[in-house]
C-alpha cells in the first residue's frame, strides 16, 4: 500500500527494475507492429520479383 506518489513510483525501493521493465515491454509492443509490416512488404516484393521472372522466362527472354 503507497500513501504517496512518490512511494508508488519508488515501487518499494524496486523503481529502476519495474519501470525498466515496463518500458521495455511497451517499446517491443510498438515495435513488433512495424517489423511484421516491414517483413511482410518485403515478402510481397520478393513474390512479385518472383512472379515477373516466371513470366519473362515463359516469354522465352534472353
């Protein structure tokens, strides 16, 4: 039980542990987002290039 602001955010003595590790959690929370969309915009490019060099090959291209 805190009776203060303050003691809440010494979190008994253990601040820099739960804060550390609560900012952790929250920038791999941002973060997970942006690195699926990158990785998934690079899959897309890649099947594309695939696509196009099927076809260029079908076309019998030198």
């Amino acid at each position: 039980m805190w009776n203060s602001p303050s003691e809440f955010f010494a979190m008994g003595g253990y601040a820099l542990y739960v804060w550390s590790s609560f900012g952790v959690c929250a920038l791999v929370i941002l973060i997970e987002p942006l690195a699926i969309r990158m990785r998934y915009k690079a899959v897309l490019h890649r099947l594309k290039q695939e696509c196009l060099a099927k076809e260029f090959d079908k076309k019998g291209g030198n």
